[in-house]
C-alpha cells in the first residue's frame, strides 16, 4: 500500500527505522518528503518511463526517493555505493 493511505490514518506511525543509527521517518514525513521530491523531478523534465539512479548507502532518505520515483511512473536504479567510479558511471 501506497505510504499517503497510511497517512491519511496514520500519519505519526513509524513508516521505517535503520537499525544501525535508530533514525526513523514517520509516514506524514514520507508522504511530504516524496510528493517535494516527485515535484522537483518534474521540474527537472523527467516523464513517466525515465529512469532516476540512486547512489546510496544505507540511508533512512532512500525511502523518500523510491516513493517519489514511483508516485511519477519513473524507473529506480539503485547503485551500490561500494563501486567505484566507472563501474557506477557504467550503471
């Protein structure tokens, strides 16, 4: 179920929580964080069907853009952030 059906009820819910540093983001935060950064990929021109890369380790912010990334109809990559340069550039 789509992260906004859970703030509509239940917004102050913990949606996710790292283990490793205890940072956690509720579902209002992650509805909100995710229709801003959905926008901001519109405005930089991306369409239905692009693809959005997301070099990251473990961060409690990836939420946010693979819930934005689907809201738009675009694809996620998801590149490790242990590769080196050119082998992300490949990606």
């Amino acid at each position: 179920m789509h992260p906004g059906m859970h703030a509509i009820t239940t917004p102050n819910k913990v949606a996710a929580t790292l283990v490793e540093s205890g940072e956690s983001v509720t579902y209002r935060e992650l509805e909100e964080n995710s229709v801003r950064l959905g926008n901001l990929f519109h405005a930089a021109g991306l369409c239905r069907g692009d693809v959005v890369a997301l070099l990251t380790d473990n961060d409690i912010r990836a939420f946010d853009v693979y819930w934005a990334a689907m809201r738009c109809g675009l694809y996620l990559t998801a590149v490790n952030y242990n590769l080196s340069a050119g082998e992300a550039a490949y990606i």
